[in-house]
C-alpha cells in the first residue's frame, strides 16, 4: 500500500469526483455527505474509554521498550509554535532534530520539525537538503482558521513556495459543528490542491468537536477531501490528544483503507509529554491499525517537550540509570526532571 | 513476525508464599483432615502448587459444629455496627495484599494476571466494603420487619473465580449475622485457605468462618449435614439440581446460581467497534470460564458479515498464554476435564455442521489450553448454542426482527444473562423487559458492582447475589 517516494498520496485525484463515486451520487451535496457521515456507525463512549484504557495497561518492557522509545523518537514532528518564535529558536529547534542526543549519535532523528509559515525557510536552511527530516508548516490561519478562503490558500501555497514538505491545516470547526460539511469538504479540497507535492495533515481540533461521532464524521469527511495525514489538535485547545480520540480515528484510517485502498496517516497532538504515554499510542497503533502504520510515513507525534523525555528514558535503558535535565542537551531546557 | 513484539512482562511470584501443605481451617485454625490430601496444580504448567485436604464427614461435622458455636456465643450476639468492623478490617487486608492474592489466583487458576490484578480481588475487596456498610442498616433494608440472620451457612463455590465467588458468599452472610461452612471448588482451594489466613489477621472470632476443602463427597456432607440452616450454591445445573433435590422436605433454605447460554444481541444501528469489543469481553473474559458468558451471539443478519469479519480480526490479536504474563489477554483452561469438555462439544459443533474458526495462534506445550473459537451458521438446535460449554466459544446466529431476537434469546433452558447493543434506547428497554434474564447489559457486557444484584430465571437458579437484593436469603423476618 505504501509508495516509495514521500511525496502525497493521490495528488492529481479530484476530490470531488471521488467523493460522489464513493457515494454513490450524481452531484457532492451537504445533504448527500450528511447522510454519508450520519450513517457511519456510532461510538459508544463508555466502550471507547475501556478500550482505551486496557490497551494502555499493556507492559511494555525490554527490548520491546527500547524499540518503542526509538520508533517513537522517529515519529515526533518536533514543534515550536509561538508568538514569541525566533529564527534562533528555529535553528536551534533543526539543530535538536538533527542530532537529538549529543551524548549517543545512535539516537534516531525526529521526522519532522513543525513550525509557522515564517519561519519554514529558516528551518528548510538549517536542516539542509539530505537531514531526512522534513519541515512541517501549520497554514490556513491557525489556529483558529478564522479567516477568508482567499487567506487560507495564500498562507498554504507561502509556505509550500518556501520549501515545505508537509502542511498542516485546520478545518473550520463552526461550519463542521453547524453541519456545513461540504464547506469543510470543499476548503479541505482545495487546500490540498494548493499543496501540490506537500503532505496534507488535517487538523480536526477534537477538543472543540467534543463527541467522539463527530471524531469520527470529521476523520472520514477529512480523508474523503484528501488528507494524508487525520491530526487531533493545535495543541491550543484543551483536551487535545487523547487516547480514546486517537483510538477513533485509527479505526477510521483502518477502515477507509479497507474501503478505498488508501493509506491515511495519524497524528495526535498536543500533551503526549512522557515515553509512557508515547507507548501507549504505539500500542494502540499496532493493535488497532496493524504494523503497516507503525512508521513515521502513516503515524506522528505532534509534541515539543515528549522528545526529552524519550531521550532521558533511552539513556536509561542504555545506562542502567536514570540521569537528569542535566545530560538532556535543550535550547530551552525544561526543568521538570 | 509483528513489528511490536511486547517482551515477555511476568508478574513476579515472589509475593506468594505457599505451604507444601494445607489442613482445613476449622473454628479458626488450620486443622489435619481426616480424608486423603489432593493435589491443588497450577493449569498453565501442570506444576503441583500444594496438597490440600480432602474433608470428611467428620471434618465437615466438626466445622458445622464450630460455626454454630460461633454462632451462638458470639456473632449472633454481635452489634450488627461491630461485624461491620471486622467485614471492613478484612477487605483493607483483601486490598493490602492485592497482590498476592492476585498472583495466587493466577496460578490456581489458570486465568490471566490483568483479570485477577484489575477485576477479581479488587471486586472481592468492594464486596466485603460494600456488605460492611449494610451491617447495622439492616433493619432499613427493606428487608422486612425484625430481619436476623438463619444461622449456620453452607457455601460451595465454584472455579472460575474463586476468591469472587467466595467474597459474594462469605460477606453478605457475615454481614446478616450468620456464620459459614464454606467449601471451595477442588482444583483452586489455595485462595481460600489464604482467605483463612487473612480472617486471623483480622481476629475475626474463630469459627465464624470455617473452610473446608475437598470434592463433591465433601460438597453432599455439607448439603446433607443437618445442622446448615442455608444453602448457598454456585456452580453447574447438575448439581444444583442435586442440591435441591437433597434438601427437598427440609427446612433448609437456599439459592443457587447455576449455568448460563447468555444470548449477546447486536443490531444493525449498534456502536459496531465497541460490539465487538463487548463481543469479545463477553465470551473470551476469563477463557470463557464465565456462567453468564456471552456465549450465543446474535447478530442482525444486516450486519452479520461486516461484524463477523470485524470479530475475527480482533480475536487475532488476542494474546493467548502465559496467565501471569501481564500481557496475556487469555489464560488457561482450568483443568483436564475441563478441557476435555470444550473438545467435546467443540467437535460435536463440527459434525453438526456449523462452520467452525479460530485464531491459529501457537500454544504452549504443557498445560491446558484452548484458542479463541468461532462457530458461525449455528442453529438453535446444535449442541453448542444449546448447552454451556464455559470455555473460549463463542457461537454466531443471526436474526431479523427484534422479535425473532427475543424468540431466540429465550429459547434456552438457561436465563442468567443477556445483552443488548443498540443506538436506540426505546429498543434497549423494550428488549429487557422482554427477555427471560436476571441480568441483561446494554452496550456493555460482563460488568459487575456489589451494589447490583445478580441471579437467575430458569435453570440458571434461584435467589439474588449483591446489592441490597443479595441480603434477603440470608435473613428470616417477621415475628
């Protein structure tokens, strides 16, 4: 299902042409993806919740661990998202990804880092062309999403223009909420187009969607507009990424695949801080979605602080001990250990 | 070979610490047993875990004999506030060694640590916390006017979950103000005799509690024994109906909580994912091992392929082994017989023609094992959705209505359990009220609380266990 090159998935389709094959109907009308999204099955929230919590009471130790913590380690779109950003603080953001741990250069490399559209010829810069590790940009106006198409599109081709792999959108939670879903449908659409070769993340903001029904209608309703990528949050807005919210949207990926053929991606978002959470979601990752999405191609950490954490835990299995802030090399060093 | 291979997580047997032997525990302190020992094995390896007693006549005269001492001089004469005390004394000892008993059970047993660990002893524990707090309310009960206690109590337990089975039995007897004669299942007798450990370290009277280990014949002296006021009685309708047949024209009293072939309905507006968890939950919790197991599923021919292809992919990642592994999702079957019994029926599905599945995961070479089973296109009249096989089998039958759901559902002999998943609350209540089961879940399945109480129509017994309802056989009222 995979494709070699990193590029979007589906890049040339027309949405809209596939989104009316797949249901079955002549012209894409809200009434006919309202129906469509209305007729998935619901989620019952206390089943949901249990699941969640006994996949996270699997033990995950060993050599297993260490597999975990170094897969995890690769899935982190390594972020910096705020007001105060400097191109400073961007380089020395590239500089971590690139070399997460100066103490042990086995350590691997973070996928991605994430920043705002300003800053991604910056990071393009410090990464340099052969790092492996992509530059994510956030775009249409996040994270709000309140502004004009017109807007949303000129912020997503800026940052494509200035060298970015992957962009990740907002959807407009107030039209989703008050049941305009071809609008979303159509500014999904139309912002994967101004991607061109650029990965199309989606972020549904699920913390503002609140049930898990419309976790679910906003994870099939962003896959069925193009997204590569289905992501949870901002970061902005609490709750964010929750394991029962990403535990749905796994079985939406798993189940469009099993429908279309298509590989979408995941990525939670937003207080995943420590390795035990990390794992938690690789876990549910492999038991709800399978292996074929246990790589940084189809699965994402969207987070800034869980990456030290994931190093300090690696110098442990490594060492025998647990060592501190101390030997976590940061520009903006937390003191939390 | 899967990408996240979890390393083996045993838990650690170092917290146990067990006797090459066990005597019976007789007015509050272990005692020789006047019968041959049996050995008590671990059913994941086949190890011997103890030699335990077997109780004679004698030894189950003797214990009667205690308990009503007990009963007399010292229990009955309680403040029903002091028995409080010691019911709660006990289950913060239940709870401070959680963890032995976890393990315990887990080897004893067969079943896998994350049950024990996270279902068994802790709703033992609440058990004992939740009768505590009725001891001296009795009176506002609504159990009836002036309610105290028979007296002596004769309890025989079942295997699937030994020390549950035995808090179900022990705290709301204790808590009315009787004493007990309590018999634990013959292949997993070790929870129990810690169980009498821990009434010492409670102070707990002597002979208030009495256990006395052994197999049917030990069962029938205690049935038979004529200084039992009540009967309690957990385990298959055969002997259930053995029981009731030996106490018929007494004046001995008794519940029984007997087999099952619980009926889990799922219809075509059901939450799909969590179905098949439930699905799941239902029949493969505990290896199956389960009397109101979710043993027939009925799923509304709509969605019966989509929900049948969904169930077997989640059974594939069910992992199958090792029960003190805290990954283990499925442990091991309880014992030989047990086993031999699944095979049985399994094999009869089979030759009836149903369509027979099942994981294909490896299994371990010593102990007794089963995987995860399928029988789709079952029909009512094949041995496997008629009787209980209280192992890892499950059985797919389809339907069309919700009428030919209830027809169906009902159409057992059995009546412990139901369930129902549905979007549509009008459809849930409708469908209780219409089905013959003392429990029936809706979008959930095998959930229990002490505060609900649990029994069943038909052959699946008589009488109530837990909540306000579990209090009433163990009283008489009136003048």
């Amino acid at each position: 299902m995979s494709t070699p090159t990193d590029t979007a998935v589906g890049a040339s389709v027309d949405a809209t042409a596939r989104a009316r094959d797949l249901l079955g109907v002549s012209r894409l009308t809200n009434q006919a993806l309202t129906t469509w999204l209305h007729g998935l099955p619901g989620v019952d929230q206390v089943g949901c919740e249990a699941r969640a919590a006994s996949l996270g009471t699997r033990s995950i130790k060993t050599t297993s661990k260490q597999w975990a913590i170094d897969t995890a380690i690769s899935m982190i779109d390594l972020t910096t998202l705020e007001g105060a950003d400097t191109p400073g603080r961007v380089r020395g953001l590239a500089a971590k990804a690139l070399v997460p741990d100066p103490s042990d250069l086995s350590t691997p490399r973070p996928a991605a880092v994430c920043v705002y559209g300003d800053m991604v010829t910056t990071a393009k810069q410090a990464l340099g062309p052969d790092s492996g590790v992509k530059v994510a940009a956030v775009a249409t106006a996040f994270p709000s999403g309140r502004a004009s198409m017109a807007v949303k599109l000129a912020d997503t081709r800026d940052a494509v223009k200035a060298g970015a792999d992957e962009i990740d959108m907002v959807i407009d939670r107030g039209a989703f909420l008050a049941g305009d879903y071809l609008t979303v449908f159509n500014q999904i659409a139309e912002v994967k187009k101004a991607c061109g070769d650029a990965r199309l993340k989606v972020i549904m903001e699920t913390g503002e969607l609140v049930t898990y029904d419309n976790v679910r209608r906003a994870s099939w309703l962003s896959m069925l507009a193009g997204g590569d990528f289905i992501k949870t949050s901002t970061g902005k807005v609490q709750p964010a990424a929750t394991l029962p919210v990403t535990l749905i949207m796994l079985e939406a990926v798993r189940d469009w695949r099993d429908l279309t053929g298509d590989q979408v991606g995941v990525k939670p978002a937003g207080g995943i801080k420590t390795s035990k959470d990390a794992i938690k979601f690789l876990v549910t990752v492999s038991e709800v979605a399978g292996d074929d999405w246990l790589d940084n191609r189809w699965f994402r950490f969207g987070a800034s602080s869980l990456l030290n954490d994931l190093l300090l835990q690696r110098q442990r299995l490594t060492t025998g001990a647990y060592s501190g802030a101390s030997y976590i090399a940061d520009d903006s060093p937390s003191t939390a250990y | 070979m899967p990408k996240f291979e979890y390393a083996p997580a045993p838990e650690s047997t170092s917290v146990v610490d067990l006797e090459t032997s066990y005597g019976l525990f007789i007015n509050g302190e272990f005692v020789d047993g006047h019968g041959e020992s049996f050995k008590s094995i671990s059913p994941s390896s086949e190890e011997v875990l103890a030699e335990v007693s077997e109780a004679t006549d004698a030894d189950v005269d003797a214990a009667v004999k205690a308990a009503r001492t007990a009963y007399t001089r010292v229990w009955s004469r309680m403040s029903g506030a002091d028995r409080g005390k010691y019911l709660y004394r006990i289950a913060r000892i239940l709870q401070e060694r959680a963890r032995e008993f976890a393990v315990l059970e887990s080897l004893d047993n067969g079943k896998p640590i994350k049950e024990s660990r996270d279902v068994d002893i802790p709703l033992a524990a609440a058990h004992f916390f939740y009768n505590a707090g009725w001891a001296d309310k009795l009176e506002y009960a609504s159990l009836g006017a002036n309610p105290r206690p028979h007296g002596v109590v004769g309890q025989v337990i079942p295997w699937n979950f030994p020390l549950l089975m035995l808090s179900w039995k022990i705290a709301p007897a204790l808590a009315t103000g009787n004493t007990v004669v309590l018999k634990p299942a013959e292949t997993t007798p070790l929870t129990a005799l810690l169980f009498a450990e821990v009434c010492q370290q409670a102070d707990l009277p002597p002979g208030v509690v009495n256990i006395v280990t052994g197999a049917g014949a030990t069962g029938q002296a205690i049935v038979d024994h004529p200084g039992i006021d009540k009967l309690a009685f957990t385990g298959s309708t055969g002997v259930g109906k053995m029981i009731a047949r030996s106490i018929a024209g007494t004046r001995k009293k008794a519940t029984l909580e007997l087999g099952g072939k619980a009926a889990n309905i799922v219809f075509d507006d059901a939450p799909i994912d969590q179905a098949v968890e439930g699905i799941v939950n239902g029949i493969f919790f505990n290896q199956g091992h389960v009397c109101c197991a979710g043993s027939r599923l009925l799923v509304q021919e709509s969605v019966a392929d989509e929900v049948t292809r969904r169930l077997k992919r989640r059974i594939g990642t069910l992992r199958v082994g090792d029960p003190l592994d805290k990954n283990t999702d499925i442990g091991a079957i309880n014992s030989r017989a047990q086993l031999d019994r699944i095979i049985a029926l399994t094999e009869a599905g089979e030759s009836e023609g149903a369509e027979r599945w099942d994981n294909g995961c490896e299994l371990p070479s010593s102990g007794f094992w089963f995987r995860p089973t399928v029988f789709t296109g079952v029909t009512q009249t094949h041995r496997i959705a008629q009787e209980e096989i209280f192992g890892p089998v499950l059985s797919v039958l389809t339907f069309r209505t919700p009428q030919e759901a209830v027809a169906k559902a009902n159409n057992t002999p059995y009546g412990l359990s139901a369930g129902i998943w549905t979007e549509k609350g009008s459809r849930i209540l409708w469908m209780a009220d219409q089905l013959k089961a003392g429990v029936v879940w809706a979008n959930t399945f095998n959930k229990f609380d002490p505060t609900s109480p649990f029994g069943g129509y038909k052959e699946s017994g008589y009488g109530r266990e837990g909540g306000r309802h579990g209090l009433e056989p163990y009283v008489r009222t009136g003048a």
